[in-house]
C-alpha cells in the first residue's frame, strides 16, 4: 500500500520528523571516545517516551531478523552498516558510528540515518565516503517533487555513488512510510530514470543511500542474528531523510530544530 497523507497527518509528520531528527542530533553530541552503545539506547529510550512517542524498533520483527529487534536505536560501527544491535561496546577514537532511528508519535512515523566519526582521528576515505552517501541523498531530495517518477530518485541517489566509485547493493533501500515505518514505495539506490511511480503530494518517503568502501556483499552478524556488515570487514557508511512530497517540490522533515542565535 501506498499511503498519501492529508494535510493535517503532515502536520504530524512534521513533529515527528523533527523528533527525530533532535534525537539523533543529541546523541552525536553524547557520542565520545568511551561512549557504551548501550547508553546510546538508554538515551534514546529516555527522550523518545519523554517526548510521549513510541519507538519502530523495539518490536520490529520482519522476516530476515532474529526475533525483535528489542533495542531503541541502530547502531552500527565501522564493518556494519544496518539493523545494527547496540551492545556492551565502547566506542573508539576514529570509529565511523551510524545512528539509525525510526519513531512514531501520534499515529505518524519518521526515518533517518546519520554516519560520523569519533574522536579525533578522521581517515580521509572515511570523510569521503561519508561524503559520498550524504551528497548522494541530497541528490534525491534535490530531484524529489511531484510528477517526478520514482526512477529518476533512484538514479540520481546511484549516480552520485557510482560516480564515487563505491558498489550499490540493490537488497535494502528506502521507502515508503507514514502511520506504519515500512511502506510501499521501495526506493532502490540506483535505477533508470523516467521509470516507476509517479510522486505525488502527501506522499512520505525516507530516502537511504549506504555504501560500503570496497564491496556490494553484506553478510548477517552470526552472534545477534540482525547487524548487517560488509562481507570484506570494510567500512561502511549511511544517511537517511524522511521526506514529504508537496505541491512544490520536497520537504526534509528529520532536520534538527535550528540552534537559537
């Protein structure tokens, strides 16, 4: 199902939007050398209930996981790139982190996805492949309106990639969401332009461009049954957007709340 929002629905995505984007902006600034992974969830818990929303996460229990997921946040380090499970880690000067967060407030949810580095020691082909998925999303987002075909985001997010000379892994896209995390439209990261479906207003998107430095080949994590990392024991990196489509173009909804002047 393809779900096109109301204007009063989002107005509601746009509150969760930007909660999660102010999660995620707060636990990059909590995220230093000695940081647990399991404080990370901790905090998040913590400001998603304050906040009187709910998480996607810790009964998301799709086909390819082991079990619930039972956690509040994806955290994935350096080989892993999605679905990674917090755990008793703690973080390293120079580690590249992605926090993945999906949360639902008032019968709307939002997505998004952040890859930095920790400490100090930031190796240049980190920076750029970080670089690369970031530039890769706002591609998409610059492309995203309505009329526009679901191909033309897909190519725009695969040419940046490729472009960079990283592989595409077409198993794991973005999508479509909305009162449900995981919905119709699957937005693969690359694709042939003029191809797929029509966007249309009210149409809720989170966008995910990933990468990993030198392959396309993602294996499951055998202890927790739901990190995915390279197959090569490569970096990886990813970042995400939950967008809507409106009558003039694309709205980022996950941006953090501007800081005060």
């Amino acid at each position: 199902m393809i779900e096109i929002l109301n204007p009063a629905e989002m107005n509601r995505a746009r509150v969760s939007g930007r909660l999660v984007g102010d999660i995620l902006d707060s636990l990059k600034a909590r995220c230093r050398v000695g940081t647990n992974l399991l404080d990370l969830d901790r905090w998040t818990k913590a400001m998603i209930e304050d906040a009187g929303a709910a998480s996607c996460y810790v009964d998301y229990a799709p086909s390819f996981g082991r079990g619930r997921f039972g956690h509040y946040l994806c955290t994935a380090v350096n080989d892993a790139v999605l679905h990674g499970m917090p755990h008793n880690y703690a973080l390293a000067d120079g580690d590249l982190i992605t926090l993945d967060l999906a949360v639902i407030k008032n019968g709307i949810a939002a997505d998004a996805a952040i890859s930095f580095i920790v400490g100090t020691t930031h190796a240049p082909d980190d920076i750029a492949m970080i670089d690369a998925t970031e530039r890769a999303l706002s591609a998409a987002i610059s492309t995203a309106g309505p009329g526009v075909r679901l191909g033309d985001l897909s190519h725009a997010i695969g040419e940046v990639i490729t472009d960079a000379g990283y592989l595409v892994n077409l198993e794991f896209g973005g999508h479509g969401i909305g009162s449900t995390m995981h919905q119709d439209p699957h937005v693969a990261n690359a694709g042939r332009p003029g191809r797929g479906y029509k966007l249309r207003p009210g149409l809720l998107l989170a966008l995910e461009p990933w990468v990993m430095a030198d392959t396309d080949d993602l294996i499951t994590d055998s202890d927790d049954g739901w990190t995915l990392r390279s197959a090569t024991g490569c970096r990886a990196a990813h970042s995400e957007h939950t967008i809507a489509i409106t009558d003039s173009g694309a709205d980022i909804l996950t941006l953090p709340t501007p800081a005060a002047t």
